[in-house]
C-alpha cells in the first residue's frame, strides 16, 4: 500500500472517530427532560388525584420504580403498574387509595434513548374537600353565628328601649285605676339580653383574630362602647332612671350605626339613617310586647286595655313611617334595584318588606276592631301575630347585618397589611384567582374574563367564595367577608412551614372550580433576586421552552408545545423585563434552588418562577384574568 493510501486511511479513520465521538457525546446528553407534571410540582390540588401523570421532551421507558408516592412521614402509596402514553413521551401510574390532605413527594425513574437511567422527585400537596349548599351566584355572605349574636342584640335593645316608651302610656292608666295589676318592668332583662348577644360577638371577633382586636380593631372598639352602654343603661334603670338608661340605649345605637353598611357607603349620614331606623323599629317592637303583656294582664279591664291599645297604635303608626322611609333609602344606597332577587342581600331586604307590610296590615286590623268595640280577645289575636311578624323582622335586619351586599364597592376594603406579601395566582376553571397573603391576614381578588369591548364599562359581576387552610395537620374554615367587587378578605395567621389554602370559587356566567395552593411561611423579600435573574436570563442568548397555555383550568389543556426565541424578545414580552415587580418574594428550595413570586396587583397578574442554582428560570407560571401559561425551559447539557 502506497504511502498517499495509508495517510488517506488514516485520515479518514481520525474523521470517523471524530464523527462518532461528537454524535456518542451528543446522545450521551441528550437525557430526557420532565416539562410538566400532573399534579404540578410544587403546588396544591383541591382533590385527591387518582393518578400520577409525567411528560417528557421524547420517548422513555418507565424504570423499575417508575414512580413512587410518599407522604410526609416517609409512608409509600400503593401505585398500579406505569403505563406509557402519548407515543411513549408520558408515563402514568394510578393510585390505589386516594391520598388525604397533606404534602406528598414523587420519586420517578424512567430511562432515555440512550439507556441511561435519569431519576428525580418533587413535591406537590392535597387540600381540603369543601362542601357548602352556596349556588355559586352570590357574592354576599352571611354569618349566621353573626345572626343570631345580632339577634339577640336587637330583640334586647327593642324590649329595654321599647318597655320604657310604652311604660309612660300604662302608668297614665295605673293613675286613673290604682287597682290594676302592676307589670314588672321587661328593661332590664331585655338589657341582659343586648349584653349577651354582645358578649358572642366579642368572642367571635377574638376567636377569629386575637383578643388584642377588642380594642385595636375598629368593630372591636364599637363592641366595647356598646357594652358600656348596656351596662350604663341597666345600672340607671334599676336606679329608676328611665330617661337616662333612654339615653344610654341610644349611645349603643348609634355605635350600631357607625358599623353599619349605609355608613360605609354615605359616611355620617349613613349611620345616622341606621340609628333613626333601629330607634323606630326597637321602640315599635319593644312598646308592642309590652303592649301584649298588659293586654292579658287586663283582660278584664276593657277601658284600660283600649286606652293602652289607642296609645300603641298612634305610637306604631309613626314607628311605622320612620321605618318604611329610613329602610327604602338605606336600601337605595346599598344596593340596586336589579340585584333585590338575584342576590341573598336583595332577596333578604324583599322579606324584611313583605314582614313589615304584613305586620303594618294586621296593626291597621287591629286599629279597626277597637274602633268597632270587637271582643278584647279578637284584639289580643291580632296584637299576638303583630308580636310574631315583628320579631322576624328582627331576625331578618340581624341576617341583613351580617351579610355584605352585593358587588357594593363602597364594602370596606381589607386592611394594610403588615410585612411582606406573598402574592399567588391561579385559575378556578374560567374564574382568574388572585391571593395575597400577609402577617395574620389573607386577601382573595376574583376575576373573570371581558365579554364585550375591552373599553366598555364591564357590568356587575356576582360572586362567591368558600375558604379553609390546612394548618399543622389541623383544618379551619376561613371566616371570608366582603371588601368590594371580587374581593374577599379573613382574618389568617399563618403558622411556621407550609399551610394548605383551599377555596371553592363560582361566578355567575362562568366555569368556576375548586383550587388549592401552598402557602410557605415565613416569606422574605426577592427584590435583589429579581434583578440578577432577569440579567442570568439576558446573557443566555437564547432560550428553549414548552409552553401550554389554557384559558379554562377545568377542561384538559392543550398539548405542550416547544419554541425557541432569543432572550431578548422572551424577556421583553415579560412583565418583569426591567427587572422590578410591585411585589417579589423569595422562596427557598432544595439543593440551592430557590423560588420567585412576583404579583402585579393592578394588572391581576402573578408569576411564579423557579431558579436552578445558576439562578436559571426552570419553569414559569403566569396567571391573569383570562389565562394560565406554564412554561419549562431546557438547558444545553441539562439532565
């Protein structure tokens, strides 16, 4: 063989190793890369999955332990045998018993194209089943603990302040006729009464939040200065001050109007309408009772009985008219006229109405029989379904306190909050979710998609919200209230490690759902992160990612589909372009990797990003109003 054929050969040869070095060391890297995963890594569902489903970039086989499933003890689940789907690129194994609520850890096993084993975990958690027979058409909600504390406050503020009204009218008739039967007075029991449903109410507040509440909390200062009124108002009746205790009753009473909503949405004004109403409407239930009681009392004395009666009914009419006009126009304030049959506010205000019209019918009946000099006991009947229907109304005005109306935006809004705010996002099926979580408070801001022209004026939206956390092992529903269109706040202290929140969401119109999310705490502040993260990002040059994109949560997404852009144009279609966000928080992670959460509470948008230790972004979840869109980044050379 000639020299020049050797040499060629030995070129050749060299090219070939050369070739064959570069394409093994390719497909030595090429491991499969997990892009998503179902549940997601590291978040909450609000149900218990029934399988365990990973996606890979290409085909895999499933290892000998494919997939595992451990609780936060260590204790493994049973899992059926893995089964690859979709072409060999996904590997799903399903639970023999339902996981309950907790944290749980994934470990997979599966082997690349290139036969290497490739072997990971993550986390994800299970929040808590909620039921509740809300129809998901309302955003107003009702305490009904609140209902029946107020209750008793206002059937007690009625017979202390209505008993001393109606006392002046039977003691003209004690000094015609000595001989009658003195009643002992109902004022003070009636106090006592106030002074319970007070004392639940300051019990709930403390229960909810803390006892420091009662005194640093606006609704716990007014608590406090109706109990000095009742307690005023007792001490000076059973002194014989029935003028005086009148006094201290009404103190109590405007208290009640300054917690009121009228005044939340017409600021003095509202409270004084609210006062002059439950004035009326405690004198004319609290005079009626007493009313009753003489009634029986002198059933036999048919002179003085009508004398008290005439008295009563010119009170009533009067009590009557304050009530009617002060109760249209706070309800012209609060709530609009197409909302009195589609919302628990309205319909609750449409039944108040048909009680008091009711209730003013049988006193108009009442009024007539006497006229007629009918038998004492048809006028005792009549007084007696007055008394019923009237008591109800109280019952109902308590409900009506204890129920935000609906999509008012003059609802108190909720609180600043104190330290750092973790800001989340997700989608409730077609309903955008917005938590902001802070020390000893949660913020909830739901959303829903425009129908119409972006620049129209976007109507009212009816919502609703039902909340519990997962605290240490330990389930608490949260005690949501009202703060305007979408916005639902509760009084949350958050205990060292991970909570669970859940939240059942619905809004007329729309798909809603149940969602859950991890809630770590304490938080710190990732402003600094975020810049160096956004500067990693740039000075890659260029990106590769899967992305998936859906607009309704509850349906089954869309396939995940791989693009390449340069960092450039990735970053500058980012909100956080410029490195800056209005609020950014720091997760920690394991292995040096960390979490950012960025919230842009104007915009209703979230972010989530996860960093690998080069301060990569891995994967990205961003959340607005109409979308969800998960992305995960691969890396030349990543496993």
């Amino acid at each position: 063989m000639s020299l020049f054929l050797r040499l060629l050969q030995s070129i050749t040869l060299v090219l070939v190793a050369g070739v064959l070095a570069v394409l093994g060391a390719g497909i030595a890297n090429a491991h499969p890369t997990l892009l998503f995963t179902e549940p997601g890594s590291e978040t909450a569902v609000s149900e218990p999955p029934q399988t365990i489903t990973l996606i890979f970039n290409e085909q895999v086989t499933p290892g000998t332990d494919a997939i595992k499933v451990l609780d936060d003890t260590g204790r493994e689940s049973l899992m059926d045998a893995a089964e690859s789907t979709k072409g060999g690129r996904a590997i799903t194994s399903r639970l023999s018993d339902a996981p309950s609520p907790g944290t749980y850890t994934v470990r997979w096993q599966v082997i690349g194209a290139d036969g290497d084993l490739v072997e990971e975990d993550f986390r994800f958690a299970v929040g808590l089943a909620l039921t509740d027979s809300s129809d998901g058409n309302d955003s107003s909600s009702t305490s009904w603990t609140e209902t029946v504390l107020r209750w008793l406050l206002f059937v007690g503020l009625a017979i202390a302040l209505g008993t001393i009204v109606a006392e002046r009218s039977t003691s003209v008739a004690y000094a015609e006729n000595p001989s009658l039967k003195r009643l002992r007075t109902w004022s003070p029991a009636g106090t006592c009464i106030g002074l319970v449903g007070v004392a639940g109410l300051m019990v709930s507040i403390a229960a909810s939040s803390n006892v420091a509440a009662l005194w640093q909390e606006r609704v716990g200062i007014i608590l406090l200065v109706e109990t000095g009124g009742l307690v005023l108002a007792l001490a000076l009746k059973t002194a014989a001050r029935p003028r005086l205790a009148s006094a201290a009753l009404l103190l109590v009473i405007a208290a009640e109007g300054l917690r009121s909503h009228a005044n939340v949405v017409a600021p003095g004004w509202g409270a004084f309408l609210t006062a002059v109403h439950l004035v009326a409407a405690a004198i004319w239930v609290g005079a009626l009772l007493h009313t009753v009681r003489t009634v029986f009392a002198w059933r036999g004395e048919h002179a003085a009985v009508r004398w008290v009666m005439a008295g009563y009914t010119q009170l009533a009419l009067w009590t009557f008219i304050v009530v009617v006009t002060t109760g249209t126009i706070s309800a012209l304030l609060l709530i609009p006229i197409t909302a009195m049959f589609s919302t628990t506010y309205g319909q609750l205000l449409t039944i108040k109405l048909l009680f008091v019209i009711a209730a003013s019918g049988v006193a108009i009946s009442a009024r007539r029989t006497m006229r007629r000099n009918d038998p004492v006991g048809k006028l005792r009947n009549r007084i007696r379904i007055e008394s019923i229907l009237l008591i109800s109304v109280l019952a109902i005005s308590a409900a009506l306190v204890s129920t935000a109306p609906a999509n008012s935006p003059a609802q108190p809004g909720p609180p600043a909050a104190i330290g750092p705010v973790l800001p989340l996002g997700t989608l409730a099926g077609q309903i955008g979710v917005s938590v902001a979580a802070s020390e000893g408070q949660l913020v909830v801001r739901l959303s829903t998609p425009r129908r119409d022209d972006y620049y129209a004026q976007e109507p009212d939206q009816e919502y609703s919200l039902i909340g519990a956390v997962r605290m240490g092992g330990v389930n608490t529903a949260l005690s949501l209230r009202g703060c305007g269109s979408g916005c639902f706040v509760a009084v949350t202290d958050w205990p060292l490690g991970e909570s669970v929140l859940t939240l059942e969401v619905a809004a007329a119109g729309w798909r809603g759902g149940t969602v859950s999310l991890l809630i770590p705490w304490p938080i710190e502040s990732g402003d600094n992160e975020l810049a160096r993260v956004v500067a990693t990002t740039r000075a890659q040059k260029d990106l590769t990612f899967y992305e998936s994109v859906t607009s309704d949560a509850a349906s089954i997404g869309p396939e995940p589909q791989q693009l390449s852009l340069s960092s450039e144009f990735f970053l500058a279609q980012e909100p956080y372009a410029d490195g800056t966000a209005p609020v950014a928080v720091r997760l920690p992670g394991e292995d040096g990797q960390f979490r950012l959460v960025l919230g842009y509470p104007a915009a209703g948008m979230n972010v989530l990003l996860s960093l690998d230790q080069a301060g990569r972004i891995t994967d990205e979840t961003l959340s607005d109003a109409k979308h969800l869109i998960t992305r995960k980044f691969v890396y030349p050379g990543d496993r």
